[in-house]
C-alpha cells in the first residue's frame, strides 16, 4: 500500500454514507415502527422475576401478540428498503397499533403502540425530497432569474408577435361541433326532451 490510499475507509466516510441513504427514505418511521414491535411482540411471552416470584404477563392472544410484533417490525424494514409502499405501510401500522391495545397487555403497555402509532404517522407525512440540482431557482413572483418563461412559439409579455417567425396555432373544429347542423341549433327537445 501506498501513503496515498488507505486500506479502510475512515468514520467519516460511512457517516457521510449513511446519512445520504438515510435521507431518502423514511427513516425514522421505520425505526419507530419496528421498536415499536418489539414490545408488543415480547411482554406476551415475558416472565418479570420479583425475588423468588415469578410473575407471567402470558395472556390468551399471545399469538396474536407475536403477530402483531413481528408484521410490525417487518413493515418497519419495509419502510426503509421499499419506499413506495410508505402509504401502504404507514396506514397498515397505525392499525396494527390501535389493534394490538386489547390483544397485547395494552399495545406493550402503552410504549410499543405509542412507538408504532408515531412510526405510521411519520411514514404517512414522509414525502421524497427532490435533489437541489433538479429544479430551476424562481423569484417570488414565480419567475426565473433569466426573465418571464414564454412557450416554444409565443413572444414574451408586451412584444408584438411576428409574423412568420414560428409555428402557427389554427384551433381546428370543436370536438362537440357537429358539421351536419350547418352552424344551427335545435331547441325541440332531442332526444333527453321531457315533452
């Protein structure tokens, strides 16, 4: 190895790393809403040990619990690897959430659904950001810098149009016009007439 290269890449770098794939994606949704899953998914199955008792949070829908956990924390992972389901996914854990209140000991006593609830609101509010590059810079009155933005053809505002100086616009016939009318309207009825 030379003095020029170095055999791994320093912290800063897959910091640097991370935070661009972090902000393409709904992050922070999806860490709530798979934390969020956690417990919801282990206080079923949980054995709390105060001294020589042992206290057993197992309750009837533990099964129901498991599942509920572990769609949770897989429509987390969703979030981050597939961001065009984030509707999908953030309506999917809100309702997981409200549902997990009566079947798992209160949603994981109140933290696991108040984690998948904000997670699901964060994934429904997440919107991509366009990079800063892509757009053109506009005044306040909705202009470009350069000046009033015209369509292909037309002339700026307060210039007179020349002739022959581009294509030329003919309207052509109305879709609805009917060349059978000569130009003339019928007012007996027609067919939607009540009389």
């Amino acid at each position: 190895m030379s003095a020029e290269t170095t055999g791994s890449r320093d912290f800063a770098y897959w910091r640097l790393r991370f935070r661009a794939w972090r902000h393409t994606r709904p992050f922070w949704a999806g860490l709530l809403t798979a934390l969020g899953g956690a417990p919801i998914a282990y206080f079923p199955y949980a054995n709390l040990k105060l001294g020589h008792l042992t206290l057993a949070m197992a309750t009837t829908a533990g099964a129901g619990s498991l599942i509920i956990g572990v769609l949770l924390v897989t429509l987390g992972l969703t979030m981050w690897y597939h961001q065009i389901v984030r509707v999908f996914a953030g309506v999917a854990s809100i309702l997981l959430a409200l549902v997990s209140i009566p079947v798992s000991n209160l949603g994981g006593f109140v933290v696991g659904f108040l984690l998948a609830l904000i997670g699901g609101c964060l994934a429904l509010s997440w919107a991509p950001g366009t990079p800063a590059g892509e757009q053109p810079a506009k005044h306040a009155a909705g202009r470009s810098p350069k000046g009033p933005e015209t369509p292909e053809g037309s002339a700026p505002y307060g210039t007179e149009p020349q002739l022959g100086a581009g294509p030329t616009y003919s309207p052509g016939p109305a879709p609805w016009s009917d060349d059978s009318t000569n130009g003339k309207v019928e007012a007996n009825g027609g067919r939607n007439s009540a009389g």
